[in-house]
C-alpha cells in the first residue's frame, strides 16, 4: 500500500540497501531539520551522513509516526519491516515491469545524476564507494560532459594559445601565453 509507495520514493532518492532503510529510526538516524539521515554502518562498514532533498524530506515528514516504535518503516502492528520483496514483486507485476530488481533502484539514482551534470566524484560519495572505478561505469552516460570540459579550456585562455616556453627544474612546462595571430605570423615566417 502507501508504505510500498515512501519506501520506493524513499530508495530512489536514498539509493542505499534494503536492511539499511528498513533498519532506520526516527530519533537515531533522520534529521529532517538539517536534512540528513545518518547510518551507522553501511555495507563498507563506515559511518555516512546521507544528504536529502526536498522530496525526500515531504516524503519522510508524510510517514506516519508511531509512538509505539521507534522505526520509520513499520507494519500495523509497529514491528520493523523485515523485507519487501513481495511487496516490491508485485507492485512490478501491477506496473507490467518486467526484469527490474530492488538494486537497480541504485543504479537508476547513479545514472540520473551523471546525466543531470553531476560529477562523478560526488556521484560516488553519494553512493557509498570506496573506489571511483566503481563510479566510472556511469560515465558513457555524461559524453556532452567530455565536450563541456574541453571548452572551459578554451575559456580560460581566450583568444591566446598557451605554447611551451622550455622546462623548469621540476621538468614541467612553463606556459607563455601568446596571442593566437602572433603564432600564425611566426608560422608563417618559419
């Protein structure tokens, strides 16, 4: 029902593990004021601070609260979800959704975000991982990035081409900035 609903959301915008969010107590791990939820330990074994945005915050604030539990995802009788699995099969089944997995709901969080122009450095903070290799199977989906990134070069410099002046002592290039005509009448005189 509505529970199925924010714990979607709630994934699609958390992007962490199934345990992790059905182990999440109101007072211990969501701070809604400075817009964060704490884990304790994530499956790296280290403690994260998990920013949150707007709709994940309205999403959290509309669950409601029970006295009797201190867990956010809890079943009419206040007990901690334990799983999801059915509940997330057969509301796939209702959408006519076919070969799409509980863990993909990350996948489609990384993949959002390197579209939306997230770098992929934050991209793999968000995500939790310890190496950026992991991250980096979500760059083919930022290539007008590539093409961003070679023009910011060109703005730096102008309308002035950086040519190599010699070598300093540490062996790296001493950049003297040249007017672009310049070079062209010195090419020519060559």
């Amino acid at each position: 029902g509505n529970y199925f609903l924010f714990q979607t959301s709630f994934l699609f915008h958390l992007k962490e593990a199934r345990h992790e969010i059905l182990s999440l107590e109101r007072e211990k791990h969501i701070d809604l004021r400075h817009g964060f939820i704490l884990l304790d330990k994530t499956k790296n074994g280290e403690r994260r601070e998990i920013p949150i945005n707007q709709t994940l915050r309205d999403t959290l604030q509309r669950i409601p609260r029970r006295l009797d539990s201190p867990y956010v995802f809890t079943d009419d009788n206040g007990k901690r979800f334990r799983d999801v699995r059915k509940s997330f099969a057969s509301a796939l089944r209702r959408a006519g959704i076919k070969d799409f997995h509980f863990h993909d709901l990350r996948h489609t969080f990384a993949s959002h975000l390197v579209m939306a122009g997230v770098d992929l450095t934050t991209v793999s903070r968000l995500l939790g991982h310890k190496d950026i290799k992991m991250t980096l199977r979500y760059a083919h989906l930022a290539p007008a990035h590539m093409h961003e990134a070679v023009q910011k070069i060109g703005n730096i410099f102008g309308d002035k081409t950086p040519v190599f002046e010699g070598k300093n002592t540490s062996n790296y290039p001493i950049f003297r900035t040249v007017e672009v005509e310049r070079l062209s009448a010195v090419a020519k005189t060559a």
